[in-house]
C-alpha cells in the first residue's frame, strides 16, 4: 500500500491481508472489517486491536519460536545471498554483510532467558527487594538549601517520570562533555541512583543547585524563583549536555534531536496564518517542551468558558457553573485569532499586506505534556498573582486540540471524538506544582503519582500520602501528563 520496508508488517487472522503497522495500514484493515487481530510476521506476537496491545499465548510463542529457527536456517548468512546486494560494490563479503545489519537484516532477535549460571546465582540468593504496591522507594524528601522549593518541587516531578526514570536506572547515560564533573546529565543520573536506592533520609541537591547556578546563571542566588522558568532552563541544560554542548552554541534545533530529554519533552505546535482576502494558508511548526495557558481573571479576555451549568463531562472534567476547566484553556488556546488592521502580514497569494487569523494547533504531541497555568502576571501597570480555580482531569484527550482534528472543529469548539478506540493521544495525570501564597513571597509544593491511584505531597524534605480529590483540588501551577500508550518508531 505504501511500498516502504521494513515498516513491521502484520498479517490479519481473518483473512488474506498484509499491512504495515507503522503507517497503520493494518489499523485501518482492522477498523472498516472489524478483523480485530493480527500476527507481527517479523517476531510472531498476536496483536489484540480492541486492547490495542499484544496478546501472550504460551502456544503461539512455541510456534513462533520454532517458525523463527526454521526461517534463520533459510536466511542464513551466504556469499550467494550477500552478492544479490552487490557486496562486491560495497568492499566484500563482510562490508556487505555489514550493510545488511545496517538495515536491519540479519540481526537475529531473541528473548532473553536466563543462563544455568544465572539461575544458580538466583538459587544461592533468594532475597531479593520486590516491588509492592505499599513500596515506597523513590519517595526522597529534598532539603531546602534557601528559597530552592522551586527547584525541589520540579525534581520531584523529572525524577518521577516514568521514562527518564527508565533510561537514567538502565545506565544509558553517557557523558560527553569535556568534564564529567560540570555534567548537568551525569548530576541527573546520580540523584536517580539516590532517589531509588531505599534510603528514606531527605537528600541534599548542594551539587544539583550548584551546577544549575553555573550553567543558568539567571537563576544564581538566594531569591526565590519560578518553577516555571527553572524547568525550563534545566531541560535546556540538560538538552545541551546530552550532546556535549557547555555553552549552547552547538545546540541545534530541538526538533532535530535524539536526545532522551527532546524525544520525551518535545512536541510540534503548528501555526496557521489564513489571508482574510484570498484565504490562503501559511503553516509553520515549532517545537515546545510546554504550553503555556492563559487563565480567566487576567489582563488576556478569556473565551470561551465552560459549555454551561448543566453537569456535562467533557475531557473527564466536570462542569460546574462558573468553573473553568483545562479543556476550556486548551480550547481558548487552539482558537482562531483575529490579528486585526495594526498586524497585518504580506501575503504570498495576494503579494500585499492583508488581515489574517492565526490558530494553533498540536501537529506532534510530546510523551510528556507540561501545562503552564499562567497565574503570574507581570505588566507595566500591575504585579499580581492570578488564584483563579482551574478544575484538571486524571485523564486528558488531547484529539480535538490536533492539527489533523481541525476539520472537525468549527471555530475552537470542543467535538466529542467519535472513536472511542484510538488512543494514540490520551494522557494520565503524574504530577502536579502547585505554588501557595503571593507573588513576592510563597512556597512552592508538588503532588506526584507514585503508583496507580497512589499520590504523595512533597513538601521540601516531607513527604505525606495524599489522596485524589487532595490532587484534584489544589490550585494547580504546573500539571505533567504522560501517554498512556507509546508506539514503537
């Protein structure tokens, strides 16, 4: 259908049909037919398209397994094979072996299974640490070194994400910076191996605050600071020392990275500008690590409110009269725009200046989503803090806020999505950073998800169990979301 390889081609069960699985050919097949499963043709796993995941059948993985061996008998390695892919252009046999692997060919998988050696090992040691849902490791209170609340409540939250936690426990981390000891990254990876190793005792980050002071001198002294900005500058930071960079000069566009930060952080924000003569359309995407919502109560009009006080749930939020929601700041957010006479745009199809109406939409959605509450506002007439109650979701749809869902959203509009089943764009609750008192003294505390259902308040080096509706309640500052369901590229 697309004529791309290596795209994990599936086949259904039901009948003759092979699509691939990245480009969701095989998705489609299964929607319009209702041919709910499918088998991966390259490791044998069954595909369930109502659970939307692979099915385990101890039958299917013998069979699998014993198709796998009779198929690498037949693929193996020859100089009969290799010639069809003109080694001899290449450098040999060996190079063009090699460029097979490149491509992905060759490479025999296998599932792990433990060694006689190892099961002995396991024998002689039967004490083992087990994960319990009363466990209570990763739980670390931090002391505060001076007005760094802010910064303690944001590694709560980085130190709690599920896959930053994953690559940093795994040892993936290596250094490339000149020195290792100046590393934001190498600092991140061994507050992890602090935060999980058991101890209960509060940690002291003197080191974390330090090499923040270095490498984010705007946020160097004493003086209280926003948590905002401080995640924002260590995710720069932590961006450039991925890729070695001390001093930013050779950090590129995020969006063209692979670094473990950009491919959980980073997201596509596309902007539409339409000529309001011609109707033509100029599209530009950006890339963000959070969106930043405006609330009602400030300078900003906000529109619209809540759809009315009739009880309806939308997004899994409950309306309330006169309550505001983060669908509603989402929805106000992703609104067309009037620019009016004084920012008129040189339009490409009319060659003059014309009036336009920009709308921002989510042309790629991060693995984490960070939502900024603007509660702080700074302007020439007035400093204030902005205490209006936003009611957030454990679960958000972010569908009708995509670039490809503008169709089907009529002015900013919210429209329920009609399939039920996808849900490539559905986020759980992790974290939230509440800040408490005004705009020249406060404290800043966050909530964060330790398991399921399970949440705990950090408050500096104390660390309380809390419940739901205390998370749901608070006033909300910064709010992290995490997919629910993750693809393989």
């Amino acid at each position: 259908m697309c004529g791309a390889h290596l795209n994990r081609l599936h086949s259904c069960l039901y009948c003759v049909f092979f699509g691939c699985f990245t480009k969701k050919h095989i998705h489609e097949h299964a929607k319009t037919k209702r041919h709910n499963l499918a088998i991966d043709l390259l490791y044998g796993g069954i595909y369930c398209f109502m659970c939307q995941d692979y099915i385990y059948d101890k039958d299917m993985e013998q069979i699998a397994k014993e198709e796998q061996r009779k198929a690498w008998k037949l693929q193996a390695f020859t100089p009969t094979v290799v010639s069809h892919y003109q080694c001899t252009m290449t450098g040999g046999i060996q190079k063009g072996i090699e460029h097979l692997r490149d491509l992905g060919i060759g490479e025999k998988y296998s599932t792990w299974e433990p060694t006689k050696r190892e099961l002995e090992l396991l024998r002689h040691n039967p004490k083992r640490r087990k994960i319990t849902t009363n466990c209570t490791i990763g739980l670390r209170g931090l002391i505060n070194l001076g007005n760094t609340c802010f910064m303690n409540c944001i590694v709560q939250a980085l130190t709690h994400t599920p896959l930053l936690r994953d690559f940093f426990l795994s040892d993936r981390h290596k250094c490339e910076m000149q020195s290792p000891s100046s590393c934001l990254v190498c600092e991140m990876s061994t507050l992890f191996q602090e935060f999980y190793s058991g101890h209960r005792s509060p940690h002291i980050p003197y080191r974390l605050l330090h090499l923040v002071w270095t490498h984010a001198r705007h946020l160097a002294g004493y003086e209280q600071q926003d948590a905002h900005e401080f995640l924002i500058a260590a995710l720069d930071v932590l961006h450039r020392h991925c890729k070695g960079d001390d001093n930013g000069k050779k950090a590129n566009n995020p969006n063209h990275c692979n670094c473990i930060i950009d491919q959980i952080f980073t997201g596509g924000l596309q902007s539409d500008v339409t000529c309001q003569v011609c109707h033509g359309v100029s599209t530009t995407i950006d890339p963000f690590w959070d969106i930043s919502l405006d609330l009602p109560g400030s300078s900003t009009p906000f529109w619209p409110l809540s759809p009315g006080s009739d009880g309806s749930v939308v997004n899994g939020e409950s309306h309330v009269s006169g309550t505001t929601t983060l669908t509603d700041c989402l929805r106000r957010f992703t609104r067309p725009e009037h620019l009016g006479s004084s920012a008129k745009i040189k339009c490409s199809g009319c060659h003059s200046y014309q009036e336009s109406t920009k709308q921002l939409t989510m042309k790629k959605l991060p693995i984490v989503a960070c939502f900024h509450l603007k509660r702080f506002e700074h302007s020439a007439k007035l400093r204030r803090k902005i205490t209006t109650y936003v009611s957030f979701p454990l679960e958000l749809d972010m569908t009708p806020f995509m670039a490809s869902s503008k169709e089907s959203r009529m002015n900013g509009q919210y429209q329920q999505p009609t399939d039920s089943l996808n849900n490539d764009n559905k986020y759980s609750l992790f974290a939230v950073v509440n800040h408490q008192g005004t705009l020249e003294s406060g404290h800043y505390t966050s909530f964060i998800r330790q398991h399921k259902d399970q949440w705990f308040k950090c408050d500096d080096a104390i660390i309380t169990k809390a419940s739901i509706k205390d998370v749901l309640d608070s006033e909300g500052y910064l709010l992290f979301y995490h997919k629910q369901f993750l693809e393989y590229e």
